[in-house]
C-alpha cells in the first residue's frame, strides 16, 4: 500500500498540517489508535454515532447515496485529516460514509474528548473550524464548475486542488498522494469515464501530467492552473474563459446538459455525467 505522509509531512492543508507542534503533539496523544483493512466502512451515512476519527495514514473515499440508489463520490481523505467532526459538533445522523481505500490507521476520539480539546486549545477549535469552511468551497466550486466549464478544464482543476491539497514536492512535479481511478475521477467531475480517458492521455501528452502504477506526477502545475482556468497564487478570481488551453473540442456532448454557461442550468444531468451523479445540486457536505 503506497502511504503518501508519514507523521513528519502531513499535508499543508490538513488538521495536523496546519496545527503548530505542541497542539499536534497534544493531539496526537488522544483517542485510541485503529487499524482499518482495505474496504473497511470507517463511518456509515445516516447512523448515530458521534465519534471523530483522525487519519494517520493511508486514504478513505466519502460516499454518498441519491435519490435513484446510485452511490456518488464526494472526496478523498487522506493521513492528516480529520473525519465525523460534523455529527459529533451537532449530534445529527452521518451525511456520508467513509471507507478505506487501503490499509489506514486512525485515532478514534469520541466527542467528549473532541469538545474537551476545542475548550482547551483555541487553536485547534479555528483550525477546524477553517477546514470545514474549506470543504464548503470545495464543494460549491465542484457545483459551479459542473455548470460554468467543459469536462477537461473541471478534470484540470480537480488535478490542481489534488496536488495542492495532497501533493508534495519531487524532482520536476509535484506528486499527488491519493491514487483516484477514472471512475472517480469521473464521479468528482461529473463526466463520462471516456472523456476522463481522453483528457488524462491529452495532458500526459502535453507534458503536464505522468501516470504510473500507484502514483500521479504533476509535471508543470502552473500550464495545469492555466489550463483549468485558476489564477495565479496571489491573485484573486478566475483569469477568464481565454480559449482554455488544450480545450478545443470539449464543448457540447462533453458538458452536462444545461452548462452551457454559468447561468441558466437547473442541474439535469446530461450525457456526459456518469451514472447516479447528482450534478451541481448534489450533497454538499463532504462527511459528518
């Protein structure tokens, strides 16, 4: 199983990446740690429980079910993150459910050991607090990409937020630490496998991307960024709809029905999104 972080390089982005030492040490030292086996369901959508799990290692896949039975993917998690703050903040029924995508380990904190922690240590209260409101973006952007662009320029951008978000730095890329298939790529785009086939083989051609057993190398995320249509670091909005590079051709069958643009979509769900998805007004929650 391909670990991406170990305890030394959690994700920039994550609760542990983001707490300063003494807080993650203090952390680190609650719960009790558990070993997940691969498929192991981590938390189930609509049950009770309370608990946070914080991951130490390996990736999990947060699942959702819609209205036709169809199970839809939401995110990724990976070593770093923490997972059911939500229903242990509110006591509400789980908004998802989490499952292994390899061996993991976890600790397991129940909420009154979370509520304790927050009480204590203001730091870590803003902390998650920042990284819920991070996964609402996250969320609304997959909703306003599904109606404002073409598949390859929404396929781009989920590479970006994968690398910046997982990634780490390595001779010539960047590596992106969870491993998605096209499948789930196509669920979190809200395209067909086929275009997602399409666009990864037009971006390692072009030299942005390099695929290989277990792994995926970024090898020039700033062209990527253009290419999804993200401005750069330091500047804020979108840099415009410039022709997206690459992007010839991505139009029509290859966009949800309806996206023709930003306004006007109801969200129905066209030829290019895969079965089960719920487009642009799908859950928003990532897990709870």
């Amino acid at each position: 199983m391909f670990t991406p972080y170990d305890s030394e390089e959690w994700p920039a982005r994550s609760l542990l990446g983001v707490l300063s030492p003494p807080a993650r040490r203090e952390v680190l030292g609650l719960g009790v740690e558990t070993r997940f086996e691969p498929g192991e369901v981590l938390l189930t959508e609509g049950a009770h429980d309370r608990h946070v799990l914080l991951l130490l290692s390996g990736f999990a896949k947060v699942t959702a079910t819609v209205e036709n039975g169809e199970t839809s993917l939401l995110a990724v998690r990976v070593g770093g993150d923490s997972i059911g703050e939500m229903a242990a903040m509110d006591g509400a029924p789980r908004s998802a459910t989490v499952t292994a995508c390899g061996p993991m380990t976890a600790r397991v904190l129940q909420p009154g050991v979370l509520h304790g922690l927050l009480m204590r240590r203001p730091e870590v209260s803003m902390a998650l607090a920042g990284i819920v409101a991070d996964r609402l973006r996250w969320a609304n952007r997959r909703r306003l990409d599904f109606r404002g662009y073409p598949a390859k320029v929404r396929l781009a951008r989920l590479l970006v937020e994968l690398a910046t978000s997982y990634g780490r730095p390595t001779d010539g890329g960047v590596v992106v630490g969870c491993r998605l298939t096209q499948p789930e790529m196509a669920a979190l785009t809200g395209a067909a496998e086929t275009t997602i086939h399409k666009g990864l083989r037009e971006l390692r051609e072009a030299g942005l991307l390099e695929t290989g057993y277990r792994s995926t190398v970024v090898r020039d995320l700033p062209r990527l960024k253009r290419l999804a249509d993200l401005a750069p670091e330091g500047h804020e909005g979108h840099e415009g709809h410039e022709g997206h590079e690459g992007n010839e051709g991505n139009e029509g069958n290859e966009s949800p029905k309806g996206t023709d643009g930003p306004k006007g979509a109801r969200g129905a769900r066209g030829p290019d999104s895969p079965k089960g998805s719920r487009g642009p007004d799908g859950p928003q929650s990532p897990e709870g």
